[in-house]
C-alpha cells in the first residue's frame, strides 16, 4: 500500500472521530459555546475566560478545521502522485468539495442559531441537511482510499443488476440516517428519565415531530438492516469476488450491529455515549455498503488491468502529518 493510500484510510479514521466529536457537541448542548460567530468564538480568535461549552464547540472548530487541510493536502498530493483524469484525483477533489461544503453547513448552523435548544424545523432540514453531506463525504473519502490501494474503476455499463440491488439500501441508509439525526437531536432537546415516560411522550397527542420521530425512527432502521443483509447477499451471488464476499458481510454484520445498539439506545433513553456508539456503527455501516458497491461494479476491470503506479518523482518522501 503507497504512503497516500495509508494517509487517505489515515483521513478517513480521523473524519469518523470528528464526526463523532460533532455529535457530542449536540448532546451535550454546546453548539451555543461560540455563540452567533464564525469562525470567530464568541468574537474573539482565542476566548478569554471560556465556558465548558466553548471549549467544547471551540475544539470541535478547530478539530473540523484540522480535517479541511489534511483534506486539501490529499487532494494536492494525489494531483501530483496521479495523471490527468485518474480516478484519485477524481475522488480527492470530490472529497474536498463535500469538505468545503461541510464547513459552510457547519457555519451557516452557528450564524443562524440552528444550534443549543432550537427546536424548528429549519434546524430539523439543516440536520438531515449535514447528515447526508457528512455521509457523501465520507464515501468519497472511503472511495479515494480504496482507488489509492489499487481498487479499480466503477464500471456501470452492463451491471444494472448490481446497481440496481445496491440503490435500495443506499438510499435506505441516507433516509434512516437523516431520521436518526432529528431523532437525537429530539432526545437532547426532549429527554424522558424512563422507557415508560419516553413512550407516552412519543405517542401523546400534539407531540412535536422530533418526539414522534422517536417511534418512527426504529422501525425504518430495522427495515433497512433487513434490506442491507438481503442485497449484499445477491451482491455476493451476483460478484462472487473476495473482496465483495469481506465488504458485503461486514456491511450486513455492522447492519445488525447497529441495530442492536439503536435498540439499546431506546431502551437506556439515549445516554451520550451509547449515541457516539450508535453513529460510528452507522457510519461504518454506510462506508462498508460504499465500498461493496465499488468493489462490485470494478471488480470485472480489475481482473484485466493492473492499477496505475503513482510517479516516482510525484510522491512525497514523507507521510503528512
């Protein structure tokens, strides 16, 4: 594996934990921690006598901030490793782009206070909004560090079966994620102390949206794990590949897994941690289905055409850090 191959995965890994850190700033109620001020903190670059919640939205910030260049520097690397037209390059600049619109989501949730204890459906849009960017994101991410480690070339012609089984469970994914997204942001904003007093919340007449979501919630996730476990299994029959066979039942066991945890969390009414768990398992969910539908759709080139070798005199002699 090249040294831009290891530092897309590197990415990749540390994306998932800033993603993570991003939900516990919802849960815990600091995305107010900065106030009505971006990039700026409170309208100072370094506050003075700082809140726990500033801190936590200030790292937050800075920690995005971190992944925006390391993003850029892959990009940059991969346009001086790979030539004009490789799929890389491709990827690292899609990668970047979705990046860059991450942070203006980021931004635009701060400068329009859809942040703390806002509870409209603007906030409810912005969420689904920044969940799906987040998800895209990450598949270009996982997608550009799979090419990097000599996967092939999507080729769609001549394999709608598998376009077509995999379709299902993708927007599957994106649908439960976005609900889930409104579903946490409604056990922050609206938490029961019991199982008991979460259900007659969820099911009580004129319960807001993101209570009612509660109960909606699980079952669309529980539908598209069955979903996930069905498609990768013709996935397997229709590519019967090594690769196909290890992504695709990641996919189905990491599906079930996140069930589970999603069960947990409904039952223990949403602890913070048991939260972070439940979004890592979706997101690796989402990752594992992405890349058993690339090493799907590219398994039949990769068996006749060996991947391309960065340049020699194009490749850093050292890892970025």
């Amino acid at each position: 594996m090249s040294k831009l191959a290891r530092f897309a995965w590197g990415l990749l890994a540390y994306d998932l934990a800033v993603v993570a850190w991003g939900a516990f700033v919802r849960a815990s109620g600091s995305g107010a921690g900065c106030g009505r001020h971006w990039p700026m903190c409170n309208g100072e670059i370094v506050p003075r006598a700082p809140r726990i919640e500033t801190l936590i939205e200030l790292s937050h910030r800075l920690s995005s901030g971190v992944a925006f260049v390391l993003t850029v520097v892959l990009l940059v690397w991969a346009l001086r490793a790979y030539p004009a037209g490789h799929r890389v390059r491709r990827g690292a600049g899609v990668s970047t782009a979705l990046m860059a619109a991450e942070a203006l989501i980021g931004a635009g949730l701060v400068l329009f206070e859809l942040v703390a204890h806002d509870a409209s459906m603007k906030r409810a849009l912005s969420m689904a909004l920044h969940l799906g960017n987040t998800f895209l994101l990450l598949a270009a991410t996982a997608v550009t560090a799979w090419w990097a480690s000599g996967g092939a070339a999507m080729k769609l012609r001549g394999q709608r079966a598998v376009v077509a089984v995999l379709a299902l469970p993708l927007g599957g994914m994106l649908a439960v994620g976005a609900s889930g997204a409104v579903t946490a942001l409604g056990d922050t904003l609206f938490p029961a102390h019991s199982l008991a007093a979460g259900l007659v919340q969820d099911f009580a007449p004129g319960a807001h949206l993101f209570v009612r979501l509660r109960a909606i919630h699980p079952v669309l996730a529980v539908a598209t794990a069955a979903a996930i476990v069905v498609t990768t299994g013709l996935v397997r029959v229709l590519r019967p590949t090594r690769a196909v066979r290890l992504l695709s039942r990641a996919a189905g066991a990491l599906a079930v897994a996140q069930v589970a945890a999603g069960l947990l969390d409904v039952v223990t009414r949403a602890p913070v941690a048991l939260q972070l768990v439940h979004l890592l398992l979706a997101d690796l969910v989402w990752i594992a289905l992405v890349l058993t539908g690339v090493a799907a759709l590219g398994e039949e080139e990769s068996t006749t055409t060996a991947a391309p070798t960065p340049t020699a005199t194009a490749t850093p002699t050292s890892t970025p850090t």
